[in-house]
C-alpha cells in the first residue's frame, strides 16, 4: 500500500463533507469522527460518523482484496509465459 493521500466524501442532510487522509491515518480518521459526532454543537451524528467508518473500511478491503488478487495472480503465472 502506498502512502499518498486519500479522500472520504460523504453527503448527509445537505451538508458535504470531505475527509482526506494518508493511509494507515484510518483509526485516527474514525476516532476524530466519533468525537465531532459526540459534540452536540455540529450537524455530523453518530450515523455519518458511522457512514465515514463504512467507506473508509470499504476503500481498503478493495485495496486489500486487490492486491491478494494481483499477488495470487503473480503466484499462479510466476515464470510462464501468457500466449
């Protein structure tokens, strides 16, 4: 996994929010969340931190399930030749 960063978007009650990040920041990311949601003072609930939670998890079992793919791939095809 690469360290660049990434971004959440989550749209809830008219209100956008973008969340960006580097990689491995994701418990941090979620742990800041749940306090903001906590603080009675802003919009963002428990459920967009819930939400935030989602498609941060989402996004890196894709890049997980990705990369088990391309390894399993390289894995199966080491040292042959595709025609």
């Amino acid at each position: 996994m690469n360290n660049e960063a990434r971004e959440a978007k989550l749209k809830s009650a008219g209100e956008i929010y973008i969340i960006r990040y580097r990689n491995g920041e994701e418990s941090r990311v979620v742990e800041a969340a749940m306090k903001i949601a906590i603080n009675n003072r802003y919009k963002f609930d428990l459920y967009d931190a819930t939400a935030i939670c989602y498609l941060l998890g989402r996004d890196l079992f894709k890049e997980l399930s990705d990369k088990f793919i391309e390894d399993e791939y390289q894995k199966l095809f080491k040292g042959r030749l595709l025609a």
